[in-house]
C-alpha cells in the first residue's frame, strides 16, 4: 500500500508564464526539434542554468584559481613572472578570450 506523500511527491507544480511572440516561437521550436513537450524544455532549461550558475568553473573568482601557475607557463619573460606580469596575466586573459592581439599599424609617412 502506498503512502500518500509519496503520490504527493510526484505531482508536478503548475506555473504560469508570459512569453512575448520570440520567446513562445522559440520554446515551439525547440519543442519540436527535441521531441519533447514544451514543459520538458522548460524543465532542461532550468536545469542547464541552474548548472552553469552553480558550477565552480563558471565562478569569476574561483577562475583566479590556478591563474598565476598558468601566467608562468605562458610568461614570455622565461618564468619570471615577477619582471613580466602584467604581460603573463595579459596574454593568459587573451588567451582566454581565443583572441589574439592585434599590432597597431602604423602608417608610413609620406614625404
């Protein structure tokens, strides 16, 4: 025989939302791309939010971790980061980015 709560524990919530026209096209369409209820990408949705909010890895100061090991093995100034810092924490943020930095061109002069 089951316990009552436990049928209770089962019942999903009800909740009202409000999308504007984008936001309601966008949940039909990954709906059907899914093959999933427009309830179920709600549920994914909130779930993959709630990870990259909680992750430690997404953290911006638990990013620092580890950052100035990285500096040192990427330092142009041969591992001492003491003389080059601002260049090793520059060029690990660059490279974070997967961007590299553009030199300025100059223009020549004429004469």
């Amino acid at each position: 025989m089951k316990k009552s709560h436990e049928k209770a524990d089962r019942v999903a919530e009800p909740v009202q939302v409000y999308l504007e026209r984008p936001d309601a096209d966008r949940l039909a369409r990954l709906a059907a791309q899914l093959g999933a209820t427009k309830s179920e990408v709600l549920r994914r949705g909130l779930a993959a939010l709630e990870r990259a909010v909680t992750d430690p890895a997404s953290h911006p100061a638990l990013r620092v971790i580890g950052l100035a090991e990285r500096a040192v093995r990427s330092s142009r100034s041969g591992g001492d980061v003491a003389r080059g810092h601002d260049e090793a924490l520059a060029g690990d943020e660059l490279a974070s980015w997967r961007i590299t930095p553009q030199r300025s061109q100059r223009k020549p002069r004429g004469r």
